[in-house]
C-alpha cells in the first residue's frame, strides 16, 4: 500500500514547499558578512591605493611646492584649528541638507505630475533640460541681486543642481510598473492615489535611491559652488577656500576640500547604508551586497 507520504512526494498535482535555500555567503544576513571587512582581501585594496597615492602625493609635493603642500603640512593644518574647520563645515552641511531637501521636494511633486499626465511631461521637461544645462555660476550674481546677501541665493544654488537628477530617476521609476500590475489595480478600481501610493512610489524607490546616491554628495558640491560664486558669504568651507587661496596658505585650502571629501563620503555612506535596509527586498540591493 502505497503511504501518503509516497503519493505527496510522487505526485505531480500537489504542490510541494519548496526548501528554503541556504542563506549565500554574500547575503547581508549572512554571519560571515558581518566581519567580511576584517578579511585582507576586503580592506586590503583599499589600502595600497591609499599608500600609492600618499606617496605619489608627497612626490608631488616635493617636486612641485607651490602647487601641493606636504601631507603633514595638511594634518598640521586641521590640527591646529580644528574649531575653524568644524565651524565652516556645519555651515556648508547647513547649506547642502536643506538646498538638497528643496530640490528634492520640489523634483519630487513635478515627478509625480509628469508621470501621471503627458501634458505635464511636455511641458516641464523641456524646461527642466534647459535649467540642467545653464552654467548655475553664471546664476548666482542674479539670485544675490534677487535676494540678498543671506543664504537664500546658496539654498537655491544647491537645489538646483539637485533638482535634474531626483526628477529624472523618479519620473522614470513612477513609470516602471509593468503594465499587467497596473492593469490588475484598475480592474479592482482602484483609484489614482492608491495607484500611486501602492505600486508607483514602491517602484520608484530603487531609481530614487540611485539619485540620492548622486545628489547628496554632489549638495555639497553646489553648496561649495554657491558659496564660491555668490559674494557676501561669511562662513562656509567654500568661503573658507576662496580666502585662504587670495592668502596662499595651500596648506588650508587643501584642509578645507579634505573635510568636503569627508563630509561627500559618509553622506554617501549614509545614503548606501538607507538604501540597503529599506531596499533589502529588491535584486540590486542584492546584488549590491555581494
């Protein structure tokens, strides 16, 4: 007699679980991975290119003196005073967080309506391609004449070169429903904001993340930009550079751009760090974590 364990496993019209796969050795969950930095392998590339270039930057610096100060030159400066560029810093992260979180609100509803409406899509992005391609140095004497001297022209500096990239990767991730789910959601009559909140912002987040990925160091490119070329600047790394190379003191303004590098790399860590725990469902967050 044939027993019911033999028919589930024989038969072809019964549906079997199938066994969870064992966990990769890639996988963020993975025990392994959370000391894979520990392994040479991992943070030893990293370290000769750092070695590599320290010592070509040293070659350079004694080769060419009025253009490259030493490293310990550098280190001499931030330790000096660290207060000064503390205090520049704050001010050019200031400047770049909320320049960014105006771009970004700002990209973000205009995504939403050139998804949702052709008519809208004709419209904003021809202009939106032209902002994008218009020298913003060239915009930051107007907006102080706008505006004034205060933070206003720095804000709207930084937003604009945030603004191109978020509308793009959203408008385009709001658009990446595949027609069958949209299809299966107005069958069910669903309304335009359920489609919306439910299947377009969700697919939307793996392009979002790709611009923030983008924007957020590059906030503090246009933050340094503004306060580069918009006059009546009192603090900020930017303002900091610009005065210690009318003194030439490279030591300072090579300290300065080594605290921007710093402030771009954890922002994009930070950023790398939200998108792999929001996105952990999705193939390239995956795909990333190998």
């Amino acid at each position: 007699m044939t027993s019911l364990d033999d028919y589930v496993a024989t038969s072809p019209e019964i549906e079997r679980p199938v066994a969870e796969a064992e966990p990769s050795r890639y996988s963020l969950r993975h025990p392994k991975s959370r000391i894979g930095f520990l392994r040479p392998k991992v943070w030893l590339p990293l370290v000769v290119m750092l070695v590599v270039l320290g010592a070509l930057w040293e070659w350079g610096a004694r080769s060419m003196p009025y253009l490259l100060p030493k490293l310990s030159s550098i280190g001499e400066a931030l330790a000096d005073e660290p207060d000064y560029y503390l205090r520049n810093a704050w001010v050019t992260l200031w400047e770049a967080l909320l320049g960014l979180g105006l771009g970004f609100a700002s990209a973000f509803v205009l995504a939403v309506l050139v998804s949702e409406h052709a008519w809208a899509r004709r419209a904003i992005m021809p202009v939106a391609v032209v902002l994008n391609v218009t020298p913003l140095v060239a915009i930051a004497p107007v907006l102080v004449v706008a505006f004034g001297f205060g933070p206003e022209p720095k804000l709207i500096v930084t937003g604009l070169i945030c603004f191109f990239p978020i509308l793009i990767n959203t408008s385009v991730g709001l658009r990446a429903v595949p027609p069958e789910v949209v299809q299966v959601y107005r069958t069910l009559k669903a309304s335009r904001l359920e489609m919306l909140w439910r299947i377009r912002v969700p697919s939307s987040l793996p392009y979002l993340f790709a611009a923030l990925r983008i924007v957020f160091p590059l906030s503090i490119v246009g933050a340094v930009v503004a306060e580069l070329s918009a006059p009546g600047a009192a603090a900020g790394l930017g303002t900091a550079i610009s005065l210690a190379s009318t003194m030439n003191r490279l030591p300072v303004v090579f300290a300065s751009i080594a605290m921007l590098a710093v402030m771009g790399s954890v922002l994009l860590l930070i950023v790398t760090i939200a998108e792999r725990r929001v996105l952990h469902w999705h193939e390239t967050t995956r795909g990333a974590a190998g």
